[in-house]
C-alpha cells in the first residue's frame, strides 16, 4: 500500500472521529433562541423551561441511576445506561408509593371512641398522592439561575433537597404545578439567584428500607439511602458543568428527608463523607429500629410470602412482576397498627451500624460537617395520634405490641410506662391517653432528633428553629420553606386562589414569614450563616438567630428562634427537653446491647436495666441464607419500635 493511501485512510478515520464525537460535556445551544442542552457523558438533556420572572431554567428528569428493576432490585444504584436521543425531561415516573396506615384527619376529636373510629375509617381511604409511581424513578431536577449557564465558572453554591413522606411516599416534584414543593424558586429568588438548587427521587417503602438479615446477606439494607448518596455523587461529579460549586453543598430535607440526612452523617460510623458539608434538617423524623434479626427479619419474610416468595429468598423477589411487588408493598403497610410503618431507614451493621443517636453520643459521625439549621414544629406528634387508645389498660397494650419480647422480659418496656405514666395516677402528668401517647411519639420519634445534633455538633456549629405558626403541626412549616411568587408569576398555581380568599393583611403576613424563612435559608446556603444575608425589613421583621445554649445541665435548649403566629421571637425549647432525651437514649443502649448489635468500640452506656451479655455478640451475625435457613434469635430476641412517626 502507498504511502498516500495511508495518509489517505488516517485522514478518513480523523474525520470520522471528529465529525461522529458527541457534544463537549456543558451546556450548549441548537440555536440562539432554543433552551439550553446539558450534556453528560451518557446523554444530554435540554431545558424543560425558562422562567423570565426569575431567570431560572429548570432541568426536569435527568436519570442518576440505571432502573433498578431485575437483578438491581435491592442493590445499590448503578450508573445510568448510555442514551443518544436528546431527552426534553418528560419522562421521569416518581417512585411506587403506599399510604401511611391510619393517620389522624379529625383532630382532638380523635379522642372519643366515634372520632377513633371515624379517624380509622379515613385513614383508610386512599389518597391519589399515594398511589402509582414507577420502579424506574431515579431521576433529579436542577434549578440554575441563568447568570450561571452563562458563565459556569461562577461556582455557585448548591442546595440538595430530600423530601419527606415516612419513607412511603413522596417525590422530588410533589403536587406540582399546583403547588410548589418541592420548587427551588423561592430560595434561590432569596439568594439573588447566587445559587443552585437540586432535588431527587429515591426508593421508597419496601423497594427502598427493606432490611433484615436476609437482605444483609443477599442485598443492600436501606437502599434508599444509597439512591440519595447516587445523588449527592451526581452533583459531586457533574454540578460544575451548570456553574455549581461541588464543594459547597448544603443538604436540605424535611421529616423523612431530614432524618435521611442524620443516617448519611453517621454512615459507616462516621468515616464515610456524606458529599455535602452544611445541612438544614427540619422535623428530622424516623423511627428506632434494631432487631435486625428478629422483628426486621420478620418483616423481609412477610413481604416475601405476600409476594409469593416465602422462604425463597431475594432472587425470587427480584424475578416477580412488577405488580405483584406493587401489592406486596402496599398490603405490608396495611398490615401495621394504625399510624405505623413496616420500613424505614434500619441498622444493618455497615452502611448503618446502629442506631443513630448512639452513634452521635460516641462522636461516630462525619467530622467534616461544618454546620446544621435544625428545626422542628411546635406539634410534631398530633398527626400520629389516632385515637385508639383511650385507657391505661390500652396503653399498656400498646407498648406491649411496640416492644415485643426481650423488651419486655427484661424490664425495658415497663421502664417506658413508668416514664409516662398513667392518667389514672396519683399525680398525673398528662390529662388524657391522647396526651400521653403524644409526648410519648414526639419524644421517641422526633424532638429529641435536634437535642442530639444539637450535643454532638456542639451549640457554635448549630442554630436551632422551632416553627409554632398555627396549628404547627408536623409539615405546616413547608408551605413558607417553598411558597415563591417567582413560581407563581410562571405558573399560576393554587396558592394564588388561596391568597385571594384572604385577608389582604393576612395574605401579604403569610408572604413575609416566608420571605424570611427563606431569606435566613438562602443566607445559611450561600454563606454559612443565616443571618448575613436576612431581610430585617420585612413583615414581619426577622430577628439576629444566634447560636443556642444546651450545655450546663440545661433542660430546655435556650437560644432557640421561634415563628410564631405574629412574628419572630427566642425562646427556651420545651419540645426536646433533657430528661425525656436522656432517657431515650438509655433505651436505644439497652435494647441494642441487650439484642447484641452494639458495634464493638462503640457500645453506649446506659444505666436503664442491667445487661449481663456481651453488648456485641450479634454485630456480625448476617442471618439465613434466604431459603428457609435457621434465624438468629437470642431468648426472646423480637423488638422494633413501630409507632406513628415521619410524615
């Protein structure tokens, strides 16, 4: 062959390569008045819109992990598969929902035996937002305000969000565009467009908290959590290309969101980085789990043998029909007390060792968190109190089916009753079984989520918030966290109805208390203080959030920012006082030593009951082999807590 047809073919194959390469990885234009592409490097992705209010183009959609269908049911995310067709964010199923088991919808009129039943009856009812979804759900949105596209090397700051939903429900976009949550306008409208704003989908109810020792030996334990990690490594990898800035991520989540967020700053003990730095937790939420081979193994063999695979393990679990999984995990729920779950983020002696306020008081947490925003509502628990127990004898019985077994025999449940006692004692400490139920769930559950942050990180690494505006039930503080005029000049929405049936004064009030919330987010996002960029001139006004004081033997945190109905205020917080959150933490030492699965260094102490085993015997234990193999059970060994928690 000559030389020239060498030459030839070489400039042939240049060629080829050139004019076949796909587009640089960044943003791009088709033409000058199209909506801009994001190219990554397994597929591109164009603008679902452009909002001219507030300069913000939204990418709706981008998949951040293959479908876990098939064999990747209960594994770890994997990347997402190569795609060549330019895709326009309108496809992007949220994940397979199911319905919280009886909630409260009647109020205090739970309390008489008409208004628990009633109650019941409701919560019962399916609601649209808890039904459909798809298994190939792993998608996230990005909010970038459009100075960033135009310049990327700004490096923005970047806000991730994980929404709430008892680990059952929910989605990255939820009631949208009626309603703006889960919308990143308001808080970026707050930071001048001086941020970007993220928010993802992940695995819910049994495709995603499945755990168990099974799972342990077979699968991924709380693989929802790992959707999320997918999801901050996203950004880790890929957020420059829009004009973020990958080392300064701020983790935002609400109720199950939040309580997300505490289990990724203890993961593997501490030693595992979360990917973001600074966190704004409101109403962390979560219920205690650790019998990891005893009640959490039931509960993998009972979603097993609804989906027709008893004793066979996770491959015939991964091999049935999308629908026979989608009525598995909607009848396990069913199944639970009222106000329970069956799932939710769970101890699996890894990825999460233990439970997490333990590993907070040993100091096993991330070290690298540079700060937290931690609320909570002024009524956390109310939403979960249904009304069915109306007398000591009932409550008694209540704790008896929450703490099963070992619990029991050993004195730890009696322990629980004594600490909130009946309405029938001498000296009563609360007026009602409604009462007593209630400060037992948001004790338990929810509260004293804040003080342990708050002790671990210490008073000058946090700021704490309460919101108390009418009813301060438990997900009321979202409305001003996302309400957004920007949103709504785009896209008329509901709240734009609701602010016509107000007050003048009331609506534009309900307007100030979320520019304020918001302004003291964006602030807290863009420079790590809420206070350096809040509005002051506002209605209503804010007020300097100082860091709080929880140490020197304190029962009420002191310090603590309170939005109220008329305003901003400090406050002393008596919904997480130290007593009750001493003694929960107690509980949590005693029912994993007892049980075993305290990892070996990391044991709590604790001075509730008396344990005469080795605190860690059970650590590694991983179970059955999946087919019907014997199940660890130590004397007795069943316990978990399943009670109302996590909206």
């Amino acid at each position: 062959m000559s030389s020239s047809w060498v030459l030839s073919l070489l400039f042939l194959q240049l060629f080829s390569l050139v004019s076949c390469s796909p587009l640089p990885l960044g943003i791009s234009y088709q033409k000058q008045s199209a909506l801009p592409i994001l190219t990554l490097p397994y597929a591109s992705y164009r603008a679902a819109s452009y909002r001219s209010a507030s300069d913000i183009y939204v990418f709706k959609n981008i998949r951040f992990a293959a479908a876990p269908v098939g064999n990747l049911r209960w594994a770890k995310p994997a990347p997402p598969p190569n795609n060549s067709t330019l895709q326009d964010g309108t496809y992007g199923p949220k994940c397979i929902q199911s319905a919280v088991s009886g909630m409260n919808l009647v109020g205090s009129g739970n309390t008489s035996p008409i208004g628990a039943a009633v109650n019941q009856f409701l919560g019962g009812i399916p609601i649209p937002l808890f039904t459909g979804g798809s298994e190939d759900c792993l998608f996230l949105d990005v909010y970038v305000p459009g100075k960033a596209l135009n310049n990327p090397s700004l490096k923005l700051p970047v806000a991730v969000w994980i929404y709430g939903g008892a680990y059952l429900f929910g989605s990255k976009d939820t009631l949208q565009p009626e309603l703006p949550f889960y919308d990143g306008s308001g808080i970026m409208g707050q930071a001048n467009g001086n941020m970007i704003f993220v928010a993802m989908n992940y695995r819910l109810g049994s495709y995603g908290f499945l755990a168990g020792t099974t799972m342990e030996q077979e699968g991924t334990p709380n693989a929802g959590l790992h959707d999320q990690r997918a999801a901050f490594q996203w950004v880790r990898d890929y957020i420059h290309l829009v004009g973020g800035d990958p080392t300064q991520v701020t983790a935002m989540g609400e109720s199950a969101g939040a309580g997300s967020i505490v289990h990724h700053v203890v993961a593997e003990g501490g030693k595992l980085d979360p990917l973001f730095s600074k966190a704004i937790l409101q109403s962390p939420a979560f219920q205690p789990i650790w019998d990891r081979a005893g009640s959490v193994e039931d509960i993998f063999s009972s979603f097993a043998a609804l989906a027709g695979c008893r004793g066979k393990g996770l491959a015939c679990l991964r091999a049935a029909e999308p629908a026979v999984l989608a009525k598995a995990n909607k009848e396990l729920n069913l199944q639970q007390r009222p106000g329970s779950f069956a799932v939710g983020p769970t101890p699996d002696g890894s990825f999460i060792r233990q439970m997490p306020l333990l590993e907070l008081s040993t100091g096993n947490f991330w070290q690298g968190v540079e700060s937290m925003i931690l609320s909570h509502t002024a009524d956390e628990a109310s939403l979960f109190v249904g009304g069915a127990v109306q007398t000591d004898a009932q409550f008694s019985a209540f704790l008896d089916a929450s703490f099963p077994n070992y619990t029991r025999s050993e004195g730890v449940s009696a322990k629980v009753e004594a600490f909130y006692p009946p309405v029938g004692a001498k000296k009563p400490k609360y007026s009602t079984q409604a009462a007593r139920v209630t400060a037992f769930l948001r004790d338990s559950c929810f509260t004293c989520n804040v003080r342990y942050l708050t002790e671990a990180l210490g008073d000058s690494r946090v700021w704490n918030m309460q919101y108390s505006v009418y009813p301060g039930f438990h997900g009321t503080d979202l409305v001003p966290t996302f309400f957004s005029s920007a949103f709504a000049a785009d896209t008329p929405t509901f709240l734009d109805d609701l602010a016509l049936l107000m007050a003048p004064g009331l609506a534009a009030f309900v307007t100030g208390i979320s520019t304020a919330m918001q302004s003291y987010f964006a602030s807290y996002i863009t420079t790590g203080n809420p206070n350096t960029n809040r509005v002051v001139w506002n209605m209503p006004p804010t007020v300097q959030w100082n860091h709080p004081s929880s140490g020197g033997g304190l029962e009420s945190i002191q310090g603590v920012v309170n939005v109220g109905d008329w305003g901003f205020g400090t406050i002393g917080d008596v919904q997480n006082q130290k007593t009750p959150c001493d003694f929960w933490r107690g509980f949590a030492a005693a029912v994993t030593a007892l049980g075993g699965y305290a990892p070996p260094g990391a044991v709590v102490a604790q001075g509730l009951v008396d344990v005469r085993v080795d605190a860690s015997r059970n650590y590694n234990y991983r179970g059955s082999n999946g087919n019907g193999g014997p199940t660890l059970r130590a004397p007795g060994l069943h316990s978990a807590i399943s009670i109302g928690t996590l909206g």
